[in-house]
C-alpha cells in the first residue's frame, strides 16, 4: 500500500511538472547539475585519482550545464579524459537543453512525443505552435551534429599536427562543441587562447561557432528556408540578425579603439591579430568565455564596456544566456518610440505588443537587480578589486564565463552565490518566477490614475 502510494505521488507529480513547462525546464536543469557535480566529484574523474571538493565540483558542473565557463580548476590539468567527457557532456546537454536531449532520447527508443512533452519543447524553443516539434527537434539535433562535425574538422587542422592525431581529434572535438554550445572551456591550459591569437585557422572558426550557436536554432531555420532572402525572413529573425550584427561591429571597434596601443593586450600585435583578437573578444563576451587576451591587463574603461556586452548576452532558444539581444533590441526600440513621439513600437513594420514590451523590461530590470545586489555583497565579503568582482558576476549572470583571475580564490559563500547565478542566468529569472507562481485572475479592473513623470 506505501507503495502504491508512492508512485501515485510521483505520477502526480510528473503530471504536475509536463503541465508546468517552465518548472520542467527549471527542475530539469537542477537534476543534470547535480548529477553532474556527482560524477566530476568521483576520484575517477580526475587526474590526479583524488576526489574533487564537492563545492568545486558543483560549481564546475553548474558552469558547463549553464554553459558559462567559469571554472575553480584548470580544465586541461585537473581532469583525466573521463572527467573531461563528463564535462562536455554536461555542456552540450546544457547548450541543447534538457527537453531536446529527453526528446532525442524518447525518438532513440520509439516513444510517442505526447502533448505534455510539446509544452515544454515549445516553452524551451521558444515557439508559438504546437505542430511540427519533432520535426524541430530532429532539425536542432541533425543542425548541431553538422555544424559541431565541420567546426571539429577546421580545428583538427591545427590540433593534430600540434597534439598528435588522436588528442588532437579529441581538442577538435571538445573545442567544437565548447564553442558552439557558448561554453568557453578549453583543454589549452590556464592562459586559455592566449597561445592560438596569432592563429587565424584557429581563432576564425572558434568565432563562428560562437556566433552561430548564439543567434538561436529559430534563426537558422529561417535562413535555410529562406536562403538570403531578408525581407522573408520572421520579425524575430530579423531583429536577432541586425542588433546581433550591430553589437559585434560596435564592441569589435571600441575594443580596437580603447585597446590599440595596451602592451598588455593587444598593443604588440600585428594590425591584422588587433583587428581579430578585437573581433574575438566582441564574439567570446556574448556568452562564450574563450579567453584570447588578458583580461586583467585591459584598461578599466575596456571592462567597463566588456561588462555590457555581457549584459546583453546571445538569442533567445540559443546556446546562449544574458539578457538576450531581442530584450535589449526592444528596450532600444521603446526609447526611440519615445523621443519619436509614437504611439506604438515599431519593428521593422510590426508593432510590438505592450505584453512583450513589459517582459522585457521585467527581464532587464530583475536581470540588473540581481547583479547590483551579488556583485556588492561579494565586494563586502572579498578583498578584491570592485570592477574584478562586477567582471566576475556580470560573466556568470550573462553565462560568458570570462574572469579576471578570481574564480578559483573566492570563499565558499562567493562561490555559492555565482554558481546561483549562473544558474539564474542560463534557466532565466523570469522562467523560474512563472514556474514557482500561482497566477490569480482578478475579477475587477481599478481605474486609471496618473503619477508625473521626467
């Protein structure tokens, strides 16, 4: 009878979770991790045959699920080759999502996609309908494995005759996957790419992962099916393409700009390597993590402008994190609405629902809240550099994982609070608000009033 009652509960429960995607998706993620932090925590994952701490493991296992980056161990030199497996497994469940791995695993034994599953890939995606999940589902698998194999295959150019063929087929791969899930861990060592910035064959195609992984499997559904047609192409498509083209010619020539002439940077380099380490450090900010230059030896005005491009982060339904580019580009939009005098949003001739218009400013907002309020209680808590803290919590918030040399020193209580946020910033705070609340209808409307504004 116990029994009986047991598995009504979690029948109950399950039920529960398929009619509450977001919850799905926020508990989903939450099991992978800790999971995860099990598995790196084992003596055999790591290279010196010892147990890994719970607390780094944990932190490592939520950096790779939330595809961020930030890590407490040197990646190449603290794990064996299992250890290593296990972390990019966990990178490409966390860069793909936890739905389309389940479903991928329910189409490998035959299983039937039932309605409930199609809420959730469809809260995951992104999407609007119901129809043709499985289809999009089978096109973000087959899509990744191409794009992964070929990012793989330009690598091994370098990595093979470098490592030797069968480690170097192991980088390609690992550096493949790492770079098109947005993850930023690397197996170079502690100076991360710092060694390959004058390796074009390299540091190109590490790029274009990035980029392609970040503008979402939405994008490049539309561009497939439309070729090179733009004016075919879907509202969302368009906004993410144009504000993610605009950020990256933007941040690519202030970092130029500010940069040009640091020793420490890119000061010594060749005007081709400062054009693309430039180029690279715009891409890895938008939720990579790659490191290509020193990020402690940039001038403070060069963090400061790093720290935003952060914020704004990839995609929606990309590999990706942060604030997303459709936020920022709507936010944008509603300001020039403002001092043009309309009445409405307008985007490239669709006017915008006040709906989305309020989530995204929502978004933002808890978004900044939650950086103030971390970053100022590890600066009270840490004796180090206030823009180094910020850097560091602005790049777990925006699932970057870049860092200015902080994250394997910080205490115990720091550590927690940037593994919560890296989580926070990959799962987003708006998904696990609507997972957690009850929304009650009102059966009244108060009237308008008017507050002075400016």
């Amino acid at each position: 009878m116990f029994i009986i009652k047991k598995l009504s509960k979690i029948s109950e429960l399950n039920k529960k979770l398929l009619h509450n995607p977001p919850l799905y998706l926020v508990l989903g993620f939450l099991v992978v991790i800790f999971t995860g932090a099990i598995l790196l925590a084992l003596p055999l994952a790591a290279a010196n045959g010892k147990a890994t701490p719970l607390l780094d493991s944990l932190f490592v296992s939520t950096s790779a699920v939330c595809v961020t980056g930030l890590t407490t161990v040197v990646t190449a030199t603290h794990w064996n080759l299992f250890g290593q497996f296990i972390l990019i497994s966990l990178i490409q469940i966390g860069g793909l999502g936890v739905m389309t791995i389940s479903t991928l695993a329910a189409l490998v034994l035959g299983k039937r996609i039932t309605l409930s599953s199609r809420l959730v890939i469809r809260e995951q995606v992104g999407t609007h309908g119901y129809s043709g999940m499985v289809k999009l589902i089978r096109y973000v698998l087959i899509s990744t494995a191409i794009i992964e194999s070929i990012g793989a295959f330009l690598l091994s150019f370098t990595f093979i005759p470098q490592y030797g063929f069968l480690k170097g087929i192991w980088f390609s791969i690992f550096h493949s996957i790492s770079a098109f899930c947005n993850a930023g861990f690397d197996l170079i060592g502690e100076e991360s790419l710092m060694t390959l910035r004058n390796m074009p064959q390299v540091m190109i195609p590490i790029a274009l992962l990035i980029i392609i992984g970040g503008i979402g499997f939405n994008v490049y559904m539309d561009i497939t099916k439309n070729k090179l047609n733009f004016n075919q192409y879907s509202l969302h498509a368009k906004v993410v393409l144009t504000t993610t083209l605009i950020l990256l010619l933007s941040f690519t020539t202030i970092f130029l700009v500010l940069e040009f002439n640091n020793d420490l940077t890119i000061g010594m380099l060749s005007l081709r390597d400062k054009v693309i380490n430039s180029f690279f450090q715009s891409v890895t900010l938008r939720t990579a993590g790659f490191s290509a230059i020193s990020q402690t030896g940039m001038y403070n005005s060069s963090a400061i402008s790093s720290m935003v491009a952060m914020i704004v982060g990839a995609a929606p339904a990309s590999t990706g994190g942060g604030v997303k580019v459709t936020t920022i580009a709507l936010i944008f939009m509603v300001l020039i609405s403002e001092i043009r005098g309309d009445d409405d949003i307008i985007i490239f001739n669709r006017a915008i629902r006040f709906s989305q218009v309020k989530k995204a400013i929502s978004a933002f907002i808890i978004y900044m809240l939650w950086i103030l309020i971390v970053g100022n209680i590890i600066t009270y808590i840490e004796p180090f550099k206030t823009v180094d803290v910020f850097y560091e919590v602005v790049s777990a918030a925006g699932t970057v994982g870049i860092s200015r040399g902080i994250t394997a020193i910080l205490s115990p209580i720091s550590k927690i609070l940037i593994i919560i946020t890296m989580y926070f910033g990959r799962v987003g705070i708006l998904t696990i608000i609507f997972a957690t609340r009850e929304r009650k209808q009102k059966k009244y409307k108060e009237a308008y009033g008017n507050i002075i504004l400016g």
